[in-house]
C-alpha cells in the first residue's frame, strides 16, 4: 500500500494571462483552504477512517509524514504538487516555508452527530 499517493489535478492551462488549475472535477464533499507558517507542525499523527485526502498545495513546502502499521513514508512537496493520503493512514506535516495549500475530503470530516472523523489513537 502506498501511503502517500502522487496526483495531478483534473486541467491546466496558462497563458500570457496566467495560469488556470482544475484541482478536481468530482468526488469531494469537504473542501479547505489552509495557510501556515514556516516552521508549524500540523496534523500529530492523526488518521481519518472515512476520508481520503487530497492536498494541493499553491505556494510553500511542506514535507509529509505517514505511518501505516510498519510502513512508513516521508516525502516534501512545493506549489503546484497535489497528493493523497488514503483513509486510516496516520499524517502530520511540518511547514518548511509559509504555505497555501488546499485540503480535499471524500466526505465531511463534521459528522450530524457532532463527532469527528479525526482520531490520535
């Protein structure tokens, strides 16, 4: 199982104009817009059990820990990278630079009940 999966975005296109990134057509349900410092750690090893996650990050680095049972994975990622983290990987990350990146869920992380899907165990 690969714990962090490498994606590309649905459409690109530039110009003289500038530039114009479909991150996704479908399959999203929550979608954020996240910035952070350089220097922050986000995430203490938290996993979801019924997302999967998607990162597309605009501007910044990021580097990118997972932890599947044994297997572990590490990887960095700038502007313009786009990845995923399957369900029931745990994940954190640590800003390298300030970073804008946005965060994709296959479903909402706010269950009706009030409950999370984020958990530490």
């Amino acid at each position: 199982m690969q714990l962090i999966e490498i994606l590309e975005p649905d459409f690109f296109f530039a110009d003289d104009r500038g530039t114009l990134t479909q991150i996704v057509r479908e399959g999203y349900r929550q979608v954020n817009a996240v910035f952070t410092k350089k220097g922050a750690v986000r995430g203490n090893w938290h996993y979801h059990k019924d997302n999967d996650e998607a990162f597309y990050v605009i501007a910044g680095r990021i580097r990118v820990a997972a932890a599947c049972g044994d297997a572990r994975e590490e990887q960095t990622f700038t502007g313009g990278d786009m990845f995923l983290i399957p369900a029931n990987v745990k994940h954190y990350f640590t800003y390298l630079e300030d970073t804008y990146l946005v965060v994709l869920y296959t479903d909402c992380v706010e269950h009706a009940d009030g409950t999370k899907d984020i958990y530490n165990d």
